[in-house]
C-alpha cells in the first residue's frame, strides 16, 4: 500500500459525458502528479500540482482540467469524453516539488475509464 | 516526441541469469532518473533512482547505470527471479520543471 488513494477505481461512462476522479496524497506529500496510461502510450504526465497550486503541465488536453484543495487532494475533471479517453490514470505523490536524492513519487492503483 | 525512450517492448529471462532493461533519453536536462516496476492491476512501485553526478547506483540485486554522454541508462537484475516479472518503466526529471517523464515500459518475463 503506497498510501496514495484514488476513486473510483472502476468508471463506465458514455462518450460526451464529464466524470471526476479524485486522488488523496500520502500524508505529508505536497505533490499530486497526474499521469494517462494508454495500450500504446505508456505513462503519460499530465499535471502537477504542488500544495495547491499548478507546478507543471504536460500532455494534458484542453477537455480536461485538474486542481488540488487545502487539504491537499486533488481531482481530474474530464469532460466531453470520447473513445480514446479510456485508459488508466494513475495519481502519484511526492513530499516535495523538486527532483532530489530524496524525491520519490508514489503512485495510486489507478482508475480505469471506460468511454462507451 | 518522445524525451524518454524504452525500445524494447518485452524480455524474456531465464531464472537466475541476469535481466538488463535499457532506457535512452534525449534531453540533456535531465538530472535525476528513476527506475518504477508495475504489477497488472497495480500502480507503478518505485524501484531504484539515480543521479546524473553518479553512474552506478546499487540497492540488492538492482543496479542502474547512466552513461551521460550516450544519454543511455540501464537497470540490471541479478539473479532475475519469478517475482520480477513485471513492466518496468524508466522515468527522468529536470530541476527545472519538475515533470516526471516515463517511457513506454519494457515487459519483463522470468521463464522457470
């Protein structure tokens, strides 16, 4: 157990829908990364957010959006869903925002989205 | 484009030899890389790490070795064991931007 939550861990949705995953870092973590797994994509960085505010901006569409609350955890807002959303998304959090000797990013068990 | 490239999809090791997975990456701002394992069903395990001031780094049967002028990194197992199947992912980082980078992974079988 990584000590980094994510829910749901299963979600069906239909094609042009919006659905929200949530994610609570390891206690103490400052850091939520947000990352796509896809068959032919691997792990893709989406965002980061470090104690509450916007870090770092990867590959993340204009159809999704992200933030993160005082407390800390955070959520992917997805919306106007198509097919090719469907994937993992696994959330990872680290204590701090730099890379280091120390960093580490623990990551979630993921949910997987299914578009229909 | 990819900044963090895992050419080899799959390997298959027999038991007890040893498992080399290979990782190249092309932005010389990398400073720190990372070596993550992930089960099915599971999220990705953090391995071992290294820094770009060192080119060995060794925890147990896990070394990684990064040659920087060849932008290559190599994680190896020794003796591979059952419990090592898994895909590995290599993932890189900046100071300056703090994004992790991940490759595609590399599906590692051990064959009894």
């Amino acid at each position: 157990d990584s000590g980094v939550t994510q829910t749901p861990k299963h979600l069906i949705t239909a094609t042009g829908q919006r659905v929200t995953l949530r994610c609570s870092p390891r206690s103490g973590d400052l850091s939520v990364y947000w990352y796509q797994q896809s068959l032919d994509q691997g792990l893709q960085f989406l965002i980061q957010y470090y104690n509450g505010e916007e870090r770092a901006k990867g590959n993340i569409l204009e159809r999704f959006s992200a933030q993160q609350f005082p407390d800390l955890h955070s959520e992917l807002n997805l919306s106007s869903l198509e097919l090719g959303d469907s994937a993992l998304y696994f959330c990872a959090s680290s204590v701090d925002a730099g890379a280091s000797l120390d960093t580490e990013a623990f990551f979630g068990q993921g949910t997987r989205l299914t578009v229909v | 484009d990819q900044q963090v490239k895992q050419n080899s999809p799959s390997l298959s090791v027999q038991e007890g030899r040893i498992s080399i997975l290979n990782c190249d990456y092309t932005n010389s701002m990398f400073d720190y890389f990372l070596w993550y394992k992930k089960y099915p069903a599971e999220g990705p395990t953090f391995l071992i790490s290294i820094s770009s001031i060192k080119d060995k780094n060794e925890d147990g049967r896990f070394t990684v070795f990064l040659n920087k002028s060849a932008k290559h990194l190599s994680l190896h197992i020794v003796p591979s064991q059952p419990g090592d199947s898994a895909v590995y992912f290599c993932a890189a980082m900046s100071n300056r931007d703090d994004k992790i980078i991940f490759g595609k992974g590399t599906r590692l079988h051990i064959l009894p």
